[in-house]
C-alpha cells in the first residue's frame, strides 16, 4: 500500500487532484492506516491515471464514472460517442478560426447556417419560365396552402433548386421544397428527400442579381470552405424581392475519417 505522497509520485498527479477524485467518487483509497492515512494499491494507479487522461480529453465525471463500472461493450459504445463529440468540436473551432480568417467587414457578408439534425423536404415541380423571379414565392405559398395541412411543416419559408448538369440528385426541372415533419405520407405530387447534418454557406441575394453562384463560390474559396453540394435559394414568404443563397460546404483539408 502506498500514502498519497507515494501514489501521487507514481501517478504524477497532485495530492489535491487526488482528494478531489476521492471527493466526487472517482477513486477511493483502498485502505485507511490506523492512523487515518490514505493508503492506494498498486492497482489502483492505472485507474488515477486513465481518469485524469479522461479528464484532460474533456469527458464529464459522470461519463468516467459509467465508464470505470462499464461492461466491456458498454466501454466502447461510451468510446464511440466520445470520440464522435471530439470530432465534432474540432470541426466546429476549424470552422470558426476559417471564418475568422476569411471574414472582411467591408465586403458582402457571408454566413454560416448548420442544420445540427437530419430534415426532410419535400420537392414539388414549378416552372421557371420567368427565370427565377419573385413569383416563386407566391406559387411556394400556394403549394404550402394547398398540398400541406398547417402542422407538418415546421417554417414560413420554402426552398428553391434549379436544374444542374451532374447534379447527383437528378433534379431535371426547377423545384420547391418545404421542411416536412410528416415521415409516414408523401404528399400527391411531391417527393421526399432526407438531408443528413449540413453546414450551409449562405448570402442574401435579389432577384435582379444574376442567376449564378459564381461570386458566392470564389466567397467560399477565400473563407477556405469547399462546395460539396447543389445549391439551395431560401424563400421567405414575407418577401418577394430577396432569398438566401444557401450552398452546402465542407472544410477544406479534412481527410475522409473526418467528414462523417
């Protein structure tokens, strides 16, 4: 049996660190002396250090206290999310610092938009003889009064996409789409389409602005993003004259364990 003294020199950790872990149920003493003292095993060493080193990579006490009284599997189901909630936050600081990086105050703004959770739309034909004018909202607005029932939709707003070559989706004429909450019926005429977790790139625009996302793309090089997707143009029935340009990026020099 070691005295604290001892077994903070073979953890490498801090008698008040020690105390601490002994506080909030972390690691207990095995044994007492008769005189009060604190006595460790020597099997207890590699249990300070793993809740230390847990500590350091940011995992709650209460996630290391389920992981010491864990089953096997249970351990690696814990290790699993950990580490996708690691990969999530270092994704979000390599955006933010690429933002930071990229943003000029004196230039058309660009912002970021993260759908955090999967949404489902729901895609119906138009016709875009007019070119992409504002009449795209009023006709959003009637599909929405006409084809949706008021509770399986979640915002006044709608989405356009254009036809492009390539496009991975095989959208072959204009569409608009709405966020539908409803998973177990497709409206008549329209289709479902899951968006899985997306990080959007977006611009107000108008109407009379070219109908290209050219500027916005050579925005996305200098904020360091990459587009891996169609674009989207958010239409807010409040307002006929504006959209939001919404293009899907990634960050560039990821590897491809770092995308999912």
């Amino acid at each position: 049996m070691m005295t604290i003294s001892q077994f903070s020199e073979r953890t490498g950790l801090r008698p008040k660190i020690l105390r601490y872990y002994e506080e909030v149920g972390l690691i207990v003493p095995g044994n007492r002396g008769a005189n009060g003292y604190r006595q460790y095993a020597d099997s207890q060493v590699e249990t300070a250090r793993l809740i230390h080193s847990l500590r350091q990579a940011d995992v709650s006490m209460a996630g290391i206290r389920e992981f010491l009284a864990a089953t096997p599997e249970r351990k690696e189901e814990l290790l699993a999310e950990w580490r996708s909630m690691a990969e999530t936050k270092l994704l979000s600081v390599k955006i933010a610092h690429q933002f930071l990086q990229g943003f000029d105050s004196r230039a058309k703004r660009m912002h970021l938009v993260h759908w955090e959770n999967s949404r489902t739309l729901v895609w119906f034909p138009v016709r875009d003889d007019d070119g992409g004018s504002a009449s795209f909202s009023q006709t959003a607005q009637r599909i929405q009064e006409k084809r949706i029932a008021p509770n399986e939709t979640v915002e006044r707003a709608a989405y356009l996409r254009f036809p492009s070559p390539g496009n991975e989706a095989r959208v072959t004429e204009a569409e608009i789409g709405l966020i539908w909450e409803n998973s177990t019926r497709c409206p008549e005429g329209g289709r479902l389409e899951k968006f899985p977790p997306t990080l959007f790139a977006t611009m107000a625009c108008t109407w009379e602005m070219p109908n290209s996302c050219k500027p916005m793309l050579a925005t996305i090089k200098r904020f360091q993003f990459e587009s891996v997707g169609e674009p989207l143009r958010k239409i807010a029935f409040r307002d006929e004259t504006d959209y939001t340009l919404m293009i899907p990026v990634l960050s560039r020099g990821l590897g491809k364990g770092d995308e999912g």
